[in-house]
C-alpha cells in the first residue's frame, strides 16, 4: 500500500467518524465515563465534607502537603488530583468503557446497527486481557511522561520546555503504538500477544496515521491541559470557583475528543483490514 493510500485511509477513518455522529448510541459509553468523572470532581471540590473527608484529605496531604487542605489553595491542586483518580478510573472502567465503543464503532463501520447489551456481553469477558495492556501502555506512558524527563534533567543541561514537548511526544507515540489493541482484542479475539504483535506491527507499517490518530484528539485537549496547570495564576486573577468550571469542561469536551479517538482508530484499523 502506498502512501497516498495510507493517506487516503487516515482521512477517510475521520470522514466516517464524523458521519456516524447522527448514532447516538455510539457516545454512550462516553457519557458513562463523564458521569463518573463528573461524580469524582464533585467529591474533590467536596473533600471536607462526609463522605470524602475520610478518604481524601489524608491524600491530599500526602500528596501536596498541608497547604492543600486549605481554600483557595485546594483548587491550585485540584487538576493534578483529579488526574490521578482519574486514571485509576481509566485502568477500573475506562479500558471497559474503551472495549464497548470500539465494539460499538466496528459494528457501525460493519454496516450494522450498534447495540449495547451486546457491546457489554462481548466486552465484559475480555476485561482481563484489556486490564493487562492497559497496565503495561499506562506504565511505559507515565514513564516517558514524568520518569523521562526527571532522568533528563538530572542529567543533561536541557529546558523543561523542551523536555515537556519531548516527553508528550513519547507518550503519543506509544499511545500510537497500543493503539489497535482494542479493536484487536474486542473485534478480533485476539489474544494478548497476538494483539500486542498486531498493534505494533500495524503501527510500524503507518507510523505516520497512528501517531496523527492519537495526536490530533490529545492536541485538542493540551491547550486545556495547560490553563489547568497555571492554578496559582487562575485564582490569583479570577474566582478560584473557576478551576472547578475549567474541569467540567474538560470532562465535556472529552467525551467528544474520546468519540473522536477510538472511532478513528477502529475506522482505520478496519480499513486497512479490507484493502490489504
């Protein structure tokens, strides 16, 4: 296959995702896992209160010091601790929530109606295998993301800049890499190695569309990312009540970035399935 084919799959997978909007059912999964988040931000911005205050102020201590109990400053570390809760959600429901939509998409991108009592039942029996990849991409991710540019630092000379873009570009490509477990795993029946080889392979042989699948969704949501870590600014110039707002519409407008990402990638993989 060429690489104006390998093109022309990309943007077709996008074209069609962007079609299937009008089904519904398709972002349901994603609004499951928003209501969760939304139900964990609420208990954050809460965590003073019964029943948070025994599980989470201790965490918050622990992870951010004193100072973090205290109002205003709780909202200055309000985006990172939500982010950790929030990929412990990703590794208990996500890879679940993951699993059915991409069940959801293949059916849809099959010429069939999606429906989602059969999404769960053919997920529900994968959720070992989805657990274990999710583990093994969340570990190397968090390594190249954090633990890469500590390393870095300590030694060589480089910008934290440089070494953020750097690290994020890490984390995409192995995003990319794992990116057609899922639909090989859910769709396929592959089994663990198998879907592992898969993904790798498929990613060796469209580098370029796999890293651009990821990257594009993950880019829409940077810009977010990065007004949320400015929190000592925000509370400094606004409302700290505003951290709180930033955060709902960060979980709002992933539902649409996710739609976006697992349909592109199912829509790819399926594509390059039937032409080659």
């Amino acid at each position: 296959m060429g690489a104006l084919e390998k093109l022309n799959l990309f943007f077709w997978a996008w074209v069609q995702t962007a079609r299937s909007v009008k089904t519904l059912k398709l972002f349901v999964p994603f609004l499951i896992y928003a209501i969760l988040q939304g139900g964990i931000l609420i208990g954050l911005i809460h965590f003073a209160y019964p029943p948070f205050s025994s599980i989470l102020p201790p965490l918050y201590r622990r992870f951010f010091g004193p100072m973090a109990l205290h109002y205003p400053q709780c909202m200055v570390f309000l985006p990172d601790m939500f982010h950790r809760v929030d990929i412990l959600l990703s590794g208990i429901i996500g890879i679940g929530v993951i699993g059915m939509a991409t069940q959801l998409f293949a059916t849809r991108f099959n010429g069939e109606s999606p429906q989602l009592k059969e999404g769960i039942r053919k997920v529900l029996p994968l959720y070992g295998v989805l657990f274990i990849i999710w583990i093994l991409e969340t570990a190397l991710v968090l390594g190249f993301v954090q633990g890469f540019p500590r390393l870095l630092a300590v030694s060589t000379p480089l910008e934290g800049k440089f070494l953020r873009t750097l690290s994020t570009l890490l984390g995409i490509i192995v995003g990319a890499a794992f990116a057609y477990t899922s639909v090989l795993v859910v769709w396929e029946k592959k089994g663990l190695l198998r879907a592992l080889r898969g993904s790798f392979s498929l990613f060796a042989q469209n580098p370029f569309s796999s890293f651009s699948l990821v990257a594009v969704p993950i880019g829409l949501r940077l810009p977010l990312d990065w007004v949320l870590s400015k929190g000592g600014f925000l509370i400094s110039r606004f409302t700290p009540e505003l951290i709180c707002w930033l955060l709902a519409f960060y979980i709002g407008f992933s539902i649409l970035t996710n739609y976006f990402l697992i349909g592109s990638i199912t829509g790819f993989y399926l594509l390059v399935k039937e032409e080659s």
